[in-house]
C-alpha cells in the first residue's frame, strides 16, 4: 500500500484543494491531509478549527471519504515518516505555485528522500486560494462557491470573534 500526503495550512481548505485531494486517493492508496502551520502567515483558524473542517469536507465525498486528517506538529518530512508516505502531493495552479513549491519540495528531498508529486490544479479552480477567500469574506463577499460549506461557516464564524 502506497501512502502520500497532501500537505497544506488549509486556512480554509478551498475546493480547489479538494480537487486535489481527490486526484492524490486515485493515485495512492493512502491520503493524509497534513494539516500546518506556516510560519510566514497568520492563520485566522485555529489548527483544530482547520482540521475538523477538512474532516468535514472530505467525509461528505465518497472519493475522499477515506483520507485521514491530522496536524503536522513539526517538519512535513517527520510527519511523513510517522504516517509511511513514501510522496508529498502538491497542487499547482500556476507557475508562481511552482517556484514557491520547488525549493520545499527539493529541501524535503535532500532531508529524507522524500519526493514531490505535483498536480495541476483544475483551471475552474485556478482563482482560488484561502487567502483570498479571507479576504472577501472579510469584506462581506460571498465565498460559498470557493470553499466547502463548512469551510465558508468557519471562517464567518471566526471573523465574528
């Protein structure tokens, strides 16, 4: 049984990593969301908001019933190792992805030998991302048909804090 995970801070998770997600469970027999934490950003979710939220949207698919949710508490290789993945899948919806993916994905490599897969994300979902998501809602906007309706009711919620 092969294993891979998708990594990803998921602040909210977006259909577009859903699509994602969905691709990886027909390549691999195992799929882990690595739900975590970037340093770089400021997450509007708490990590176990985020999980349970992925937990949520993948259960209500019956491609991705089966992926498992969990935090990454620490380095994406060691979480790797602690689940068996023998790949990280990442999705990619432009070249900006790729240079800001590579380098992770070429460290992960030299740290443990880990490889990458990369996925071109669907072009339907080529304008989505978390962080714009936040920011229309921030705004008021609608974000229902960017990310799952658990996800769009976390992040109401949280800005209401």
């Amino acid at each position: 049984m092969t294993t891979a995970v998708c990594p990803g801070s998921f602040d909210p998770i977006t259909l577009g990593h859903l699509d994602i997600v969905r691709r990886a469970r027909r390549m691999f027999d195992v799929v882990v969301v690595g739900v975590a934490r970037n340093a770089s950003k400021t997450a509007l979710l708490t990590p176990a908001e985020r999980v349970e939220v992925a937990r949520e949207a993948l259960a209500a698919d019956p491609e991705t019933a089966d992926v498992r949710v969990a935090e990454v508490p620490g380095l994406l290789v060691d979480f790797c190792r602690e689940v068996g993945a023998v790949a990280v899948v990442k999705g990619l919806r432009g070249g900006a992805d790729f240079d800001s993916e590579l380098p992770m994905a070429l460290m992960n490599r030299h740290l443990t030998g880990l490889e990458t897969v990369f996925v071109p994300g669907d072009q339907r979902y080529a304008h989505v991302a978390s962080s714009l998501a936040k920011d229309i809602a921030r705004h008021g906007g609608p974000i229902d048909d960017l990310v799952p309706p658990g996800a769009a009711a976390a992040v109401r919620a949280a800005l209401a804090r």
